[in-house]
C-alpha cells in the first residue's frame, strides 16, 4: 500500500510537471519599491528576523561602521519599528541565557523560520568562544519574539525566553528552514570549518552539502524537550550547486514547499536550473531559452490563489554569483523585475517587467514581510489578501556591499554592510512588460526526480 501511494504522487507530479501545455503569463501585479529611513539604523547583512505586532526582532548578521569598512558580526540584538521609525539595541552580553553556545546569536547566513511567537534560527557562521575558532554552528536556538521584544525595549534581561539544542546536522551556513507539523527542515547550504595553520594564518574549509534534513521536535506539554534528526535526503548527483539561491513556494497541488534556483553557464548562454524541495522528495528541472538574475537577489514570493499562480520575483541580481565587474560593488540602478511562475497545472514561464529605478545600495538585501498578508503564516504574499490597488506589503532592510562572503586566510571579508531600508507596494495597475518568455516544451526540458522509500 505504501509503495502504491508513493507511484500515485510520483504519477500526479509527472502530470503536473511535465504533461501540461506551457503557455504565456503576465503578471497580475507589479511591485514598488519606495526608499526609507530611520535614523541611525544599523548596516547589516546576512542577519535572522522575526516580528510581532508590527516591530522586528533581527539577531546575528554581520554590520559595519560605515559603508566602505569590512564588516564584522553583530553582536547586538536589535528591535526595530518601522512604522514609528525607532529601534533599540541590546548587547549579546547582556543575555545571561543559559544555553550552550550564546555566539550562535551573533552568527551570520543562518537559517531561520518564524512560527507564531517563536523564532527558529539554525547553523550559520562565525565565531565560537568555547571552541576558539570561526565555523558552522551545530545548534538550533528558538526565541520567544513576542518576549524578547517586549524585554528589549524595557531593557530588561531576555535569557528566559531562548532555548537552544545541538545537533551535527544544523551546521549549515546560507541553507534554509521550514517547519510543517512537528518536523524541521533543513535544505541547501555548505559547511565551513576552520584552524589555525603553524604560521599562524586562518584557514578556511567550506563543504558543499546538496541534502535536506529532517528533524522530529520532542515535546511535552508544548514544551520541547529535544530535536532529533530522522532522515536526510541527498540530491548531489543532480544538483550540485552551493550558491543556490531558495524561496518559500506553494506548488500546483496546494502544499507549501521550496524551490532552489541556480545558473549554469553553457556555451556562453546563462541556463536557469531549479529544484523542488517538498515533504518526500525532490525534482530537479532546467531551462534552454531563459535567463534568470538569482545571485544576490532580493526574493519575494507572490501566491495568487484566484489563478493558483506562484510568482517568484527577484530584485537587482546577477546571473552569475561574482556578478559581472559593473554590477558586482553597488550601489546600481534596478530597474525591473524577473519573474518565475508556476501555473495550476505546472507550467513554467519567465517574466520580466519595468519598475519605478531605485537605487540599490547593497546586494542580498532582505524581504520583510508584512505577516498579516503572508499565505498560511509562511513568507509568501497572498495576493487575495491585496484589497487595495495599492498596498503595502513589506519592506527590504539591509544589504552587503559586495558578493560572497569573502573570506581570506586571516579570515577577513572584503564586503560591507548597508542601512538601506525600503517599503515594498503590491501594485495592481497594469503593468508595463517588456519581456515574456516561455518555457520549452517536454521535449526540450530535462528533469530528474526522486521519491526516496519512508
């Protein structure tokens, strides 16, 4: 019966992937990006944020004085409201959390995932006081964000309020976390380790991974009690790549899930190839006749459940990881937006579409939801909660001033971090497009697919 069930979906996936006519798409929408300000706010880059009650909670990262110096982690927890225009900082010293490791709350490119008040923030990269050097966290740490918040502000001591537990498997840099049910998933990334050489000098191993983790939480009367890993998936043999670049999704079927995007250069042509990760398994897929700017992206995730359309849309990024020479240290003009949509029936299509030019002061620049409008508390904009023609929907906070990071035998970076801050408007008007492109027919996409026994 299992192994019926298991053919059935594999069966439905090839029919919705691959079976359908892929057909033109334009968008519904259009996005605009209004620049904003706080004053004082800090550079920062990299960093894990949650939010309640309209303010964020934004722990970790990497910041800098100003927006020509390396930057270095930050070891402040900040608070920030934007709509008032304030923020408070309290020092990672001040915690007083009993936990095994409190650097995990400086560290930068961890993965983080924010359900209801709580704030799941795993693996990431920097520097440990216990072990003495720079590398991967193996840790998990869970922040009460409605709590924390409210101590900040007051200035009161926030060590109740943080958990953490330590597994092998969370020590992942630039991957991502989802949690559906009572399980944790882990996808993507690369693990970094370090030591000193006899010199003296910092040396730097990093690891592509290509896997997803699975993790079951333990919990007792609501209380978790442990997280422990139950399976891994690995998907190197046909998606090798560490730079993807991942966005939450809904796929055709309704479940919630992941995609990773990277580019492939082949006979000079930039290739998009893309991954779906979901709850048994993955599907990898790439294009002959589109291009898609991914690296350094800021990415927000549009669902129109009217149509049942999946809108990925990625703002000032590159088609190759180290951008092209002009493109690579900011700040540069955006002035439009790619898209990458999935229909109801699995068609695949590549839009692009004219924006109001801001300038874009740092790369990798966050998307803020505003979790009122987010389809199932998930970091997707659902486009039926849209009732004006203009709405605002989040805003993009920080960015770094350079792609990578770059780390160097002494183990310092050559990037710096920004304090751009932007609102981010869901416009219904029409659009102005200029670009459309279709997705090849069967005959002219590859795929793999791969359904692992439970």
């Amino acid at each position: 019966m299992q192994t019926f069930t298991i053919m059935n979906k594999l069966i439905l996936i090839l029919i919705l992937l691959v079976g359908s006519e892929f057909s033109f798409a334009q968008s519904s929408f259009t996005l605009d990006i209004e620049p904003y300000s706080i004053d004082g706010l800090p550079n920062l880059h990299s960093y894990a944020f949650g939010q309640y009650d309209g303010k964020w909670l934004i722990v970790g990262g990497r910041t800098s004085e100003n927006q020509e110096e390396s930057s270095y982690l930050n070891y402040d927890i900040l608070v920030i409201d934007p709509v008032h225009q304030e923020f408070w900082k309290h020092p990672l010293e001040w915690v007083y959390a009993e936990i095994d490791e409190p650097d995990h709350l400086a560290a930068c490119h961890s993965s983080a995932f924010q359900e209801g008040e709580y704030l799941y923030i795993a693996g990431g990269f920097g520097y440990s006081s216990v072990t003495e050097v720079m590398g991967t966290f193996p840790f998990v740490t869970i922040l009460n964000v409605k709590e924390i918040i409210a101590d900040v502000i007051k200035d009161n001591p926030i060590g109740d309020h943080i958990v953490q537990f330590e597994n092998e498997a969370f020590a992942i840099a630039d991957g991502h976390l989802s949690k559906v049910n009572n399980e944790l998933f882990l996808a993507g990334g690369y693990f970094l380790d370090s030591e000193f050489s006899n010199g003296g000098d910092l040396i730097i191993q990093k690891d592509n991974l290509n896997k997803v983790s699975k993790f079951l939480l333990q919990q007792d009367n609501n209380k978790i009690e442990d997280i422990l890993l139950i399976d891994q998936i690995t998907y190197a043999d046909y998606f090798n790549e560490d730079h993807a670049v991942m966005a939450a999704q809904i796929f055709p079927d309704g479940t919630s899930g992941l995609t990773l995007f990277y580019n492939e250069k082949s006979e000079q042509k930039i290739l998009p190839n893309w991954m779906n990760v979901f709850d048994f398994g993955y599907a990898s897929f790439s294009s002959s006749e589109a291009s898609l700017p991914v690296y350094h992206s800021t990415v927000i995730p549009v669902y129109d459940k009217t149509n049942k359309k999946m809108h990925t849309v990625f703002l000032g990024g590159c088609d190759e990881y180290m951008c092209d020479s002009d493109l690579q240290y900011s700040p540069t003009l955006v002035e439009k937006g790619d898209e990458f949509i999935r229909t109801e029936e699995g068609g695949i299509s590549f839009d692009s579409y004219e924006l109001d030019a801001y300038l874009n002061k740092g790369k990798d620049a966050q998307f803020i939801i505003n979790p009122t409008i987010g389809v199932n508390d998930l970091p997707i904009v659902d486009l039926s909660l849209i009732e004006d023609e203009k709405q605002l929907i989040g805003y993009i906070y920080g960015g770094r001033t350079a792609p990578s990071p770059m780390f160097y035998a002494n183990g310092e970076t050559v990037d710096a971090a920004t304090n751009q801050l932007f609102k981010v408007y869901l416009n219904r008007k029409e659009m102005k497009n200029f670009l459309g492109v279709n997705f090849p027919n069967e005959t002219n996409q590859k795929y793999s697919i791969n359904i692992p026994y439970k």
